[in-house]
C-alpha cells in the first residue's frame, strides 16, 4: 500500500530524491544489508535486521513528549504569555489517552 502509494506520489518528487527512497524488507537480505550500512547493527530495531529490541510504552513516551511541551513553551517564551495555546497545554500536561486501534472502532 505505502509502494503503490509513494509510486504515484514520486511523479511530483524531484528525480534525484526519487533515487535515494528506498524501501526496507525483513525477508529481503539486500535490503537489510541496505539499512545495516547506514545504521549502527546495536541500535537498529529487529525489525530492519538489527539486534535493539525496543518496547514502546505509551504512558513514558506520553509522559516524555509533554515536559518536551513545557521546555518547548520555556524556550519561546510561551509560559509567560497569557492567551498563548501552548500555555494552557504546556501548564497542565498529563499523559494522552491510548491510540485507539482502527480495528476497534469498527467492531463497536
């Protein structure tokens, strides 16, 4: 679906982008040998043929992204603003809620 997609988009794309766009497949050795030589082995997820196995926690990377906000809004300024949309969001930043898988809005 993402090929098929990108193969209509790159029409638009300047061709010598074009030729750096490649796409990574776990079965396919070539392309793993591909991200293996642009990326450290250690750090690249298992997924594209490395050996960093990461897990993604909502809550701690939620958690993460709003003192992100609130050093963003010290940086710029925003936190002593009033009116600013970041102030209110950057003050009172909480977890987000969990993604809602699309699977699951069907079945409801």
């Amino acid at each position: 679906m993402i090929k098929s997609t990108y193969q209509i988009v790159n029409i638009f794309m300047d061709p010598k982008t074009v030729q750096k766009v490649k796409f990574v497949y776990l079965k396919n050795k070539e392309s793993v040998e591909l991200m293996r030589s642009y990326f450290d082995v250690d750090n690249l997820p298992t997924e594209f043929g490395g050996k960093a196995t990461m897990k993604y926690d909502h809550e701690d990377f939620s958690r993460l992204m709003a003192q992100d906000d609130v050093k963003a809004a010290k940086f710029w300024d925003f936190d002593q603003k009033t009116g600013s949309a970041t102030t209110g969001y950057a003050a009172g930043a909480a977890v987000a809620p969990e993604p809602v898988k699309p699977e699951s809005i069907i079945a409801s």
